[in-house]
C-alpha cells in the first residue's frame, strides 16, 4: 500500500489570515493619512483621457508581492504560501481602486509642473446625488477636446457649484480648463474659467 503524498495537513500560522489584508489595508491607510494630513491642499481632480489606472495597478502588483514575502517568510509548505498568494491577489485586486482614486491622484497633485490652460468644448452640464447620504449634490461638465492634440480628453469632470451655475446660466460653448502635469504624469486640474 502506498502512502499518501501528503500526509499532514497544512498548518497556518495564525497571523497569516491577517496579513492576507495588507494589500488592501496598505492603500486604505494611506489615503486616510493622506486625507488627515493634506485633506483638499493637493489638486486631484484627474482631467478625462489622463489616469492613474496603471500606475494603481502597478502599485498593486508591487504592494501584493511584498505582502505575499512578509505572510510566507517563514512558511515552508508549498500548500499554505499558494493558497496565500491567491488571497492575497484578490486582496490586492480589491486594493487597485482605492490607489487609483484614493491615495495616487492625492500623490499626483503634491507636485505640479508648469500651469497651462486649453479651451475644451462644453457638452452638457450634470447634477448627480452622493451615494451615501451626504447632503447636497455633485456638479459635472461633460467636455470634448477642440483639437486632436489635446492634453485633455472628451470624458466627465467634476466641477465646483460656482461653475456650474456660471456656464448653466451662460450656456457657453467653449471652456477654458486650467491644468497642469502632475507628480505621477497625470494631468491635474486647477480651475476654471
């Protein structure tokens, strides 16, 4: 009679489950630092046609992997470091949108390059209610680029009240963005007119 390949069951070390939540718990805790220490002082208002999708996923992947080295250190079971770096690669999947609309465009508007403005056109105005019973409502202008060569592309932006109820009233047909590049090479932007 042969004997079974693997006898013992996997034995996990009772941090592990814990550690499996880094790299969700990572990102969460910076853009509360983030949100704590800065709170509004960085420009993050990311223009359409310019992300951080990549950058978050690549933070992510790095974030998950120094996760995975830290909950298997001293794990020498082939089971138990497998069934960590599966759980740990959807905590880390779950992690990638709170870098890239939490942590990452914060980062991105520490540091800005050289102001710029461009004349976008002005498709329609939006009033949209928060999700999560905050009072009040969220203003937005859907624009297009005038040229190919556009640094800002067509998409949806986030606007103040004050603009809002501006081009609402004038209906203009062309707008004017104030930009500027950002630390991670998003374009950020800073007002408008």
């Amino acid at each position: 009679m042969k004997a079974p390949r693997n006898p013992k069951r996997p034995v996990l070390p009772p941090s592990l489950l814990a550690q499996i939540l880094l790299p969700f718990a990572i990102p969460v805790a910076i853009t509360l630092a983030l949100l704590l220490a800065v709170g509004e002082g960085w420009p993050r208002n990311i223009a359409p046609g310019s992300g951080l999708k990549l950058t978050g996923l690549i933070a992510t992947a790095l974030c998950g992997m120094a996760a995975w080295r830290w909950a298997t250190r001293q794990v020498a079971d082939g089971r138990v470091r497998r069934f960590a770096a599966i759980l740990i690669t959807i905590t880390a999947l779950m992690g990638w949108p709170v870098w890239a609309v939490g942590a990452l465009p914060s980062l991105n508007g520490s540091s800005l390059g050289t102001p710029r403005q461009t004349d976008v056109q002005l498709v329609r105005l939006d009033i949209t209610m928060p999700s999560r019973g905050h009072s009040g409502f969220y203003h937005w202008a859907w624009i297009a680029p005038r040229r190919a060569t556009s640094p800002i592309g067509a998409g949806r932006v986030f606007i103040p009240e004050e603009a809002y109820r501006k081009w609402n009233a004038q209906r203009p047909a062309t707008v004017t963005l104030r930009h500027a590049n950002g630390l991670l090479g998003a374009e950020v932007l800073t007002g408008f007119d």
